[in-house]
C-alpha cells in the first residue's frame, strides 16, 4: 500500500520528526536520532550551535544531508522575534521548511495565536514553507490553513509536561477538516501516547523530551519510532466497531 508523507512537496519516509534539544551531549542527540528512524530534526535556531566552527556543532553529528533540519523559533514570544529568527536561518543554511512557534506564557508555554497567525501569514509570503505549533482549537487550526501553512501542528498537551494527548476529540476534528499534513506536536510522554496520536488519524508525531529526558534516551527512541508505525498501521488497516454488549468471536451454529 502507498502511504506517501509528504510536507511542502518533500517526502519523508518516517511519520515521527525528533527534536535536538535537552539531550547531554551532540553524541547522545545522533544516537537517538539514528535509533529513531527519522528523515528530520528540529532545531532551536536561538540555542543550538550550527555555525559557530569554533565550537562543537549540530552538524558535526547530524549530517544535514542525510538528515533534514527544521529551524525552528523555541523561546520567541512575539512576532518580530519569531520572524528574526526564521530570517536568520535562511541566510545561515537556506532554509525554507521551518517550524514557528510563537509562546504566549512562560509558565504553559502555550503558543499565542495572535502572533502565530500574524507571523505565518507573512513567511508565507516570504516564500517560506511554514510549519505551525498552534493550540488544539480547530477554529484556529483552520485559519492557519487559510493563511498558508503548510502543516498543522495541534499540542497534544503543554511542551514538555508528558500528559498526553488531553483532547482528543478536538485533535480528530483537525484531522478531518485539515487539507495539509497534522503532526502532532508537545506534551508526548511515553510510546503509547505516539501511537494514539497516529490511531486519530494524524500524519505524524513530534517528539523531544520524551524521548531526551527518558532514563535510556537510545531505547525509547526506537521504541517511539514503532509505536508511530503501528499507530499508522492500525489507522490505515480500520479498527472494528465498537458495541455495546460482548460478540463471541466462534460461530453460534453447530456448536456440539
């Protein structure tokens, strides 16, 4: 069966991107990349050494041309600061695909989605391929679409706290009224949580600090990598109906 993954016209073979940030080392962040599977990385334009050659960097363990990396605006709180940012890794690496977020509180780390839209809308026209962290509120998830995103990233719960997916309702109904790709972005903590996210139809996951903060980051990151196939899997295959009474599984003809 095909099963194309495809963001801004780019196909990607794994349905689950990986974050690089809270990892121990550079060393330890390309272990887990590679056990995860990944074609794409996020990276924190405003944290993470990329250009600096005096200093360690990303890409001295992560080939950037094996291995996509997606720019992203981590720890920006408005929109001149988001905008800055993606600018700058354009003239940095030539990046176009980036991932924005904009946060609106320091404590939820909740994205704004004033400045979230605002700030997508003019990428957009920048000619930039923008993929959004947003709220799981589909009324916002929509006008995004509208403005141009190129994908849809709903919070499963707030960055970094491992809740879960905490609405799932409101995660299908983005799903299902969603043009472009649906990844499932934040508050991911354990494999199950991945594949759930796959199983309401999404197009994939974004992980980091389930995997990071994990006591052996290596293993739960293959451990993540299979849980976003069977989630897909069990997708595309069609659980079967839910009943309300028991149904037995062997026949109730020619019983001796």
């Amino acid at each position: 069966m095909k099963d194309d993954f495809t963001i801004g016209k780019k196909k990607f073979k794994s349905r689950l991107i990986v974050g690089t940030g809270k990892y121990k080392s550079f060393q330890q962040t390309a272990e887990a990349i590679k056990a995860s599977g990944t074609d794409m990385v996020t990276v924190a334009v405003r944290r993470v050494n990329i250009t600096d050659k005096k200093e360690p960097t990303l890409m001295d363990y992560i080939d950037p041309k094996k291995i996509i990396y997606l720019p992203n605006t981590a720890g920006c709180f408005n929109s001149h600061d988001a905008l800055r940012t993606l600018r700058l890794a354009r003239e940095m690496g030539g990046w176009k695909l980036v991932k924005l977020e904009v946060l609106g509180n320091k404590k939820t780390l909740y994205p704004n989605m004033i400045e979230t839209i605002k700030s997508t809308e003019i990428l957009v026209k920048e000619g930039f391929k923008v993929m959004v962290y947003c709220t799981d509120d589909p009324i916002m998830s929509k006008r995004l679409e509208d403005v141009g995103a190129s994908s849809i990233m709903p919070l499963a719960a707030p960055i970094g706290s491992g809740l879960g997916i905490q609405n799932k309702i409101n995660i299908k109904i983005i799903k299902e009224q969603s043009k472009v790709p649906v990844i499932v972005d934040a508050g991911v903590g354990e494999a199950s949580d991945a594949t759930i996210a796959m199983e309401l139809g999404c197009d994939g996951v974004l992980i980091n600090s389930a995997i990071a903060e994990a006591k052996n980051p290596i293993l739960m990151a293959k451990a993540m990598k299979f849980a976003v196939m069977a989630g897909r899997k069990s997708y595309l295959a069609g659980r079967m109906k839910k009943r309300e009474f028991g149904n037995p599984s062997s026949p109730k003809e020619n019983i001796i």
